[in-house]
C-alpha cells in the first residue's frame, strides 16, 4: 500500500519556484536591459543562494547535500540501472549542483562587472581593471548562455521524466511528499524547522544588505 512520506520541507520548496522566478526575472531584465531591476534581482538571488547553501547542511534530511551528493558509487549505481532515488537521483544531483555552482559564478562576476556606459557592479571598483573586464566578458558571453542552456536541460529532463517514465517531478516539490510502498525517513517540516529557515533567510538577506552598504 502506497504511503505518503515528506521529502522536501516547505523552505526548499519555497527556495525552488523562488529561485525559478527569479532567475527568470534576471534572464528578462537581462535581455531588455533594466538594469536597475536585474541588479535587484541580482541580490535577491546571492540571497537565495546563501540560504541554500546553509539550508543544504541544516535543512529536512533530504534537502541535506550529504543524502543526494553525486559520489562515484552513487553515479555507478545509477548507470548500472538503479534508478529509485528517494531524494534526487545522482544525474539531478549533479544537475543541481552545477546549475548552483554558475548561478554563484553569475553573481559573482556581475557584483564586480562594469558595462563602461551606465551601470557596474558594486565590487568593481575594488578589483583592477583587468578582472572587471575578464567578469564582464564573461557574465555577457559565457554565464548567461551557460545557465540558460542548464535552465533548459532541467526542464527538459523533468518532462522527460514525466511522458517516458511516467515520473511526475513536480507534484513532490509543489506538495513536498512521495508516495513509497517501503518505510523511509520522512524530512523534518515543523515550525520550528521553518522558523529556522525564515531566521536563515533574514540573517542571508541582512548580509547581502551589509555587503551592499559597506560598498555604497
């Protein structure tokens, strides 16, 4: 008998669709240059970023880096046909993992970029020249076209998942729960873990503020 179990807390998933709107903003804003709203943007996802990489050692057991880390073993099993993952298989993780990795690397670089007509990044006048114009190359003409291709496959794999494998991806991380025949370790969602959460996100947002004020 199918039993329902909670795999991702309530603040992963309120991470997810965030961090969905929000790049999508980011990629709009970037495309018809308001600038003033995609670096506002900007620091709402170095916001979402470093809570998410606090919340992957602190989360519910699944959103935990440590249950879906793509190690070698993990990956073989994978390739040799295992494909029952509780959380995310080895190939999502690894997806993830590197879509996190260049959305770090998009921040980054935007903070010290520097168009050279209106706008720059509000760590660009701390670095030297040359690295202002190696970020900004490469936050135009590398970065961008790396996540939206990454953006594209995510999407990709999870209809894939869904029409061939009959996989639905997306109801889990809109409800938070699986269904299991077997008995497994459900993730912690009480208030306490949300309030966690929330405090987490405040302290990330407070940082990010602080960084922009001591730039300012």
């Amino acid at each position: 008998m199918n039993q329902a179990f909670r795999i991702w807390d309530l603040p992963t998933r309120i991470f997810h669709w965030g961090l969905a709107l929000t790049v999508t903003g980011l990629i709009v804003t970037g495309l018809l240059g308001q600038m003033q709203w995609h670096f506002r943007l900007g620091y709402v996802l170095l916001t979402l970023l470093l809570f998410r990489l606090f919340w992957g050692f602190l989360g519910g057991h699944w959103s935990r880096f440590a249950t879906f880390w793509p190690s070698p073993s993990r990956l073989s099993a994978y390739l040799r046909g295992q494909k029952k993952f509780i959380g995310h298989n080895p190939m999502g993780a690894l997806s993830i993992l590197t879509m996190l990795l260049f959305l770090f690397a998009q921040v980054g670089t935007g903070l010290i970029s520097d168009d050279e007509i209106a706008t720059s990044g509000p760590l660009s006048r701390f670095v030297s020249s040359s690295w202002v114009s190696l970020a900004t190359w490469y936050h135009k003409n590398i970065g961008k076209f790396v996540l939206i291709a990454l953006v594209a496959l995510h999407l990709g794999a999870v209809f894939f998942y869904l029409w061939r494998l009959n996989d639905n991806l997306i109801r889990p991380m809109w409800n938070g729960n699986k269904m299991f025949t077997y008995e497994i370790e459900a993730a912690r969602d009480d208030w306490r873990s949300r309030a966690l959460a929330l405090l987490l996100l405040i302290l990330c947002a407070l940082a990010v503020a602080l960084l922009l004020k001591l730039t300012a």
